[in-house]
C-alpha cells in the first residue's frame, strides 16, 4: 500500500507540472477550484460504505443495501452538484470555460462512490495488493490519457479527461475482482443505519477536505484563479516530497509502536519507539525540507521552466518549512491507538483543519497574497505541532528534553549545510554557471555532503537502532 500512495503523488505531481508547462496560472486555478468543489461532494457521497463493508463477516456479501445507498448517495450528490451549478451559472453565465470543466467533472462522483463499497470488501478479505495495484494502474492510465491530451493541444479539459479516465479505469477493474454488483434491495432497517453511520463520518471527510483545498479556496475568494493556479501547484511539489518521504516512515512508526504496545511494559516500550522514530525523522525532514526551501528557485526553473511559475519559488520555500513545522502529526495515529486514546485523533485532526483554516482567513483578509498566506500555514503547523506533542506527552511519557536536544543538532546540522549552500551559490554566481540542472547537482552534493560531515555517526546509531525494532516487529 506504502508504494501505491507514492505512486499516486508522483503521477499526480508529474501532470500537474506538466499542465503547469502547456496550460496558463488561470487555467490551473481554474481546475483546481472546480475540482475541489467537486472532490468535497465525493467525499461526502463515499463516506461510510468501505466501513460498512469491511465490518461484515468474511466469507459473506455484505447487504445489497449498502452498495445500493452508495450508489443512491452518489447519485444524489452529482444531481446536487448539476442544480447548484446551473443556479450559479445564472450569476457568473460569462465563464464558459469554468462551467465546462465543472459539468465534466461531476461524472467521476458515482463510480468513485461505487468502487468505494468493492475497496471495501478487498480490504476485509486482505486483498490489499490487489487494492494497490488498482489504484497504481487507474492512476497511471489516467495520467497518460492526461498527458496525451496535454500535449495535443486539448487545454485545460486534458485534466478533466485524465479524472474521467482514472475514475471509470477504477471502477471497472474494482467490480471486475470483487465481483460484487447485487440486485437492487433497500431494507429500511439496514438504509437508516447505513445513513446513520455514513453521516457520523462527515465531519472527518470534511477535515480532510479542509486540510486539502481548504487554503485553494479561501486563496480564490481573497485574491483570483491566477494566485489559486500559483499556489496550487506550490503545495503540490512541497507535499509531494513530503509525502514521498511520510509515507515509508509512517509504515515504520505504525509497525515499531503496535509492536511496542503488545510488551509487558507498553508505556514505556512506545515512548522509547516514539523517541526513536523522532529522531531518526528528524536526520532525515530536516535537512530535506531545508534543502528544497534553498534550491526551490532552481527547482522550478527545471520543472518548470523560466517565466510566470518562478514566482512560485518563495511558496514552494515557506511551505517546504511548514511541512517540517508539521510532521510530528505523522506519528500521532499510530501512538493513540496503540494507547487506546484514538478518540483524540479526530479531535487533533479537527484542531489543526481549523488552526490552518483559521491562519489562512486571518492573513487573507490583512495581507491578501499567496506569500503570506503560505507564511500563515507556518504559524498554523507551529500551533499544530505544539498540540500534538502535549496531546502525546499526556498520554505517553516520552522524554521530550531528549528529543528536543537530538532534533536541536539535527537543526544546528541543517544551518551548517545551509551555509556551505549559500557558499556554493556564490561561487557558482560568482563563475557564472547558470545552467540550473549543473546549480542542482552542486546543491544536492553539497548540501548532502556537509549535513553527514557535520553530524557523524549520531544520524546512522539512531538509523540502526530504529531498524533493528522495525525488524523485531516484523518477526
């Protein structure tokens, strides 16, 4: 599952950036706030049938009720979206482009909701390979498609039909393992607690909605669709990173601590695991993050070439900051469920939509720009950050001084490769080198070079020691 997730970033990443080459900032603002829009309805209309699904016995179909109710669901929630849209199209009727791209749109909502009920029942029955590579293949067509589009000229619906295609790819090769497309059945008993249920879980996928395209939207009611296009496309490079390098060490935190939760002495056991996965974290996000702040500049100007996206590169800085603001929230699912303290996950996760949520607000109404409201998701990961370690030492007694002294000269390491950094720019502006992939491979030898100059052993006796508890776990 770990692979697949990356995978998904990196195809969403390399279409964007390839959309961000063909297509103007108005156009990928565009996209994005119109397929936001339409990701919220789907992630209302989804809510709850995997769930379902999953809680019922193995070796039994669940009831057709539930795969009817999402069907239902679906279909509800894509004629909401059509009516609303054909009201709001009498008030903005000069925006062709952007009703097109939204109508297009809204046919991904029923098979997403659909294939949700199959994912459902392939989880149950541990068939998580065969869940992973559905989502690698759907997502790989879809960006070819995508790709394709882009590069024949067909604009901004190239994006629409990459969506199309990854949601129809998913459904079918869903319903193709699962098997499972029952006769039409409602049990009135079984459609109120399905409803029930699915509506509990709404305020979550709101959460995560907020925590996706929460800073998109309020980005395009304080300023327009270039800065959300801007923007846009800065958060995804940023996260995309971050997720690539999230992803394998959540699946260690998740492993060593279950593992630690199972020993005699649990409190102990997961402080120590938590500690050490902290810190081993710490080696690693700091100097990244640091990093791509520095060479975000360069960066750009390779995936994206000279032009209007180089005002991007301050985005793509501050917000690589934030991400590093905000990864101690990596390990807090894993830690509060071991500790049987998971109704606090929800509550934690509520807090931060509504800390960034918040910030964003505040910023774009005082100083109404992309810069500082991507200065304003530091503040928020800051705040975020602070929650989640008191919410953590409250329930587990980890030694914070401790990790707060290894993430100190993991810090002091990430300075000092900041500085050789800064010294090689100079010498590289100095030789007049302007050739920006040359400028990378200075910056990535360079700073890799003097952060494990500087730091020594420490990094890798952490490094083995979280290794030898991951391989513990595993036996």
């Amino acid at each position: 599952m770990t692979w697949s997730r990356v995978l998904v970033q990196l195809c969403g990443l390399a279409i964007l950036i390839i959309a961000a080459r063909v297509l103007r900032q108005e156009e990928i603002g565009t996209f994005t706030l119109m397929s936001s829009a339409v990701v919220l309805a789907l992630r209302l209309s989804e809510a709850g049938w995997a769930e379902l699904a999953i809680a019922t016995p193995q070796q039994t179909s669940p009831s057709a009720t539930i795969f009817w109710c999402a069907v239902t669901f679906g279909a509800g929630m894509s004629v909401t979206l059509l009516i609303i849209g054909l009201m709001l199209q009498l008030v903005w009727s000069n925006q062709t482009g952007v009703w097109t791209v939204y109508y297009a749109l809204i046919p991904t909502i029923l098979p997403n909701s659909i294939a949700t009920c199959q994912f459902g029942i392939l989880v149950r029955d541990g068939r998580l390979t065969a869940l992973a590579v559905t989502q690698a293949i759907a997502e790989i067509l879809g960006t070819t498609v995508g790709v394709f589009f882009l590069f024949t000229g067909a604009g901004l619906l190239s994006l629409v039909y990459a969506r199309l295609v990854t949601a129809l790819t998913t459904v079918v090769i869903a319903v193709a393992l699962v098997k499972w497309v029952p006769k039409p059945n409602f049990d009135r008993g079984k459609v109120i607690e399905a409803f029930r249920y699915a509506s509990s879980l709404i305020g979550a996928r709101v959460v995560g909605f907020i925590n996706g395209y929460g800073a998109e939207f309020l980005i395009g009611a304080f300023l327009g669709l270039r800065e959300v296009g801007q923007y846009r496309v800065a958060s995804r490079i940023a996260g995309a990173v971050a997720e690539v390098i999230y992803e394998p060490l959540r699946v260690v935190a998740w492993r060593t601590i279950a593992a630690a939760g199972q020993r005699a002495d649990r409190e102990r056991e997961v402080a120590l695991c938590l500690e050490s996965t902290i810190t081993v974290g710490s080696f690693i996000y700091i100097p990244l993050f640091l990093g791509l702040s520095f060479v975000a500049p360069d960066l750009l100007a390779v995936v994206l070439g000279r032009g209007e996206w180089l005002a991007a590169a301050p985005i793509v800085s501050i917000l690589a900051i934030a991400k590093l603001f905000g990864v101690l929230f990596l390990y807090t699912e894993s830690t509060l469920t071991v500790m049987h303290k998971h109704h606090w996950i929800p509550r934690l996760a509520l807090s931060s939509a509504f800390l960034s949520l918040g910030c964003t607000s505040i910023t774009g109404v005082f100083f109404p720009s992309t810069v500082a409201i991507a200065w304003a998701q530091i503040v928020a990961s800051g705040l975020i950050g602070m929650s989640v370690a008191l919410a953590l030492r409250r329930f587990v007694p980890w030694r914070m001084r401790a990790v707060l002294t290894s993430v100190a000269r993991a810090a002091i390491g990430g300075l000092a490769m900041l500085s050789i950094l800064w010294v090689a720019k100079t010498g590289l502006n100095a030789s007049g080198i302007s050739a920006e992939p040359v400028r990378l491979l200075v910056y990535v030898i360079c700073g890799a070079g003097s952060f494990v100059a500087v730091m020594g052993k420490e990094p890798w006796i952490h490094l083995r020691q979280l290794v030898a508890s991951h391989r513990h776990a595993n036996r």
